[in-house]
C-alpha cells in the first residue's frame, strides 16, 4: 500500500529472506531512518504510516510513542476509537503498532496480540517494534514474538531493517549515544554500537477477526 505524500526515497530498500523463523520465510526489507535520543524517528514514523496506511485510516498505537502520535496528526491518520473489536470494518485500524518485548512481562503475549489484532480492519497489518538493547546488553530475540503472534493466529508477513546509523553509500557509520562516532575498544577491536532497529509485520491469519 503506497501513499502520494510519501518522499521517502524508494532506493535505500532491498530485500532477503529474514532468519527469523517464519512458515514460509519472509521478505527483509531495509529502510534507512535516522536515529532519536528517545522513541521512533520523525522519519520512521511516516514511512510506516505512509506503507501500511492511507490518509483517514485509523491507526492504534499501543506504544504510546508521542513522535508516531505526532506524524499520524501531520499526515491525516487518526486514532482508532474506543469501540469494541470486531465491529463496522470501517471503524477498525489499517495498522497497529506495538513493542516488543510487552511492557508487563507479566500477561500472556498471546492474549495481547489476539487483543491487538481484534481490532485490525481486514488487510490491516499489525507492526511489532523490537526495542534495542542497553549498551552492552544482549540483543532482544524475536523468535518468541513471531510464536506467539502465530498463537494469536497473525501471519508473519514482513521484516522490516531500520537502519538508523549514518550511512554513506554502502558503508554504515554506528553513532554512540554521546553522539560520537564508533570507537574502538580496548584492545584494539571495536565496539558495539546500534546501527539498526527491528520491525516485525504481521497481518491477521486467513482474513480472521473474531
């Protein structure tokens, strides 16, 4: 699904096939967005929004992230009401963001997911974005979200790569979060900065809302 106003420019995208499980695998697909101290990128938002919707469509945003809430208001999308799922289509969300890993380690994946894509119009698609680990933490898996979105019965559809580190042709320039550019280590090896962010796509399975 495209958009008029999107300018994005269509040349930093190439696809693969993900290595994260998928029955069938799926596309990877590589976007470049520059990165925020906080939250999603001005960029990134309007990409996603401008990819999996188009102006008047509801969007839900269980994230909270004022910088998407910000680029649904500029690009005419609005928030998907509070009514119950699986009412009028028309009154359904085109896209659904989420995080991952759930901020309540607490509650079932399956039931917020099956929750989450309760309130999917047919076609819409649900975007899961993988948070980036602490400095020096360890890379948060996917593999546990793409299961349970399967329990939830949501097909994984795309996995999209955000390239959020300074690139200049081919070559990806990490950025820590001083703003400096990659430093080495002590050593002489270098260091471990992020350069991307994770996004999951999944759309419901077999056109099923109930």
């Amino acid at each position: 699904m495209s958009d008029p106003t999107d300018r994005s420019d269509p040349t930093d995208e190439h696809t693969d096939i993900d290595l994260v499980p998928g029955d069938p695998p799926v596309p990877i697909t590589v976007w470049r967005a520059p990165a925020t101290t906080a939250g999603m990128s001005a960029r990134l938002a309007a990409r996603l929004l401008a990819a999996y919707s188009r102006r008047g469509d509801a969007v839900h945003d269980a994230t909270g992230d004022a910088e998407f809430a910000h680029a649904m208001t500029a690009a005419g999308r609005r928030p998907l009401a509070r009514t119950a799922p699986g009412g009028d289509p028309a009154d359904l969300a085109a896209l659904v963001l989420t995080g991952w890993p759930l901020p309540d380690r607490g509650i079932d994946p399956v039931i917020v997911l099956g929750a989450l894509r309760r309130r999917l119009r047919p076609g819409g698609v649900l975007v899961a974005l993988v948070a980036n680990p602490a400095p020096g933490g360890q890379p948060v898996e996917a593999g546990p979200l793409v299961h349970a979105a399967g329990q939830a019965r949501l097909s994984y559809l795309q996995h999209i790569v955000a390239v959020t580190a300074a690139t200049d042709g081919d070559q990806i320039t990490p950025t820590a979060a001083d703003g400096t550019r990659s430093r080495r280590r002590r050593g002489g090896g270098p260091a471990h900065l992020r350069v991307h962010t994770d996004l999951l796509v999944f759309t419901p399975a077999g056109g099923q809302h109930g």
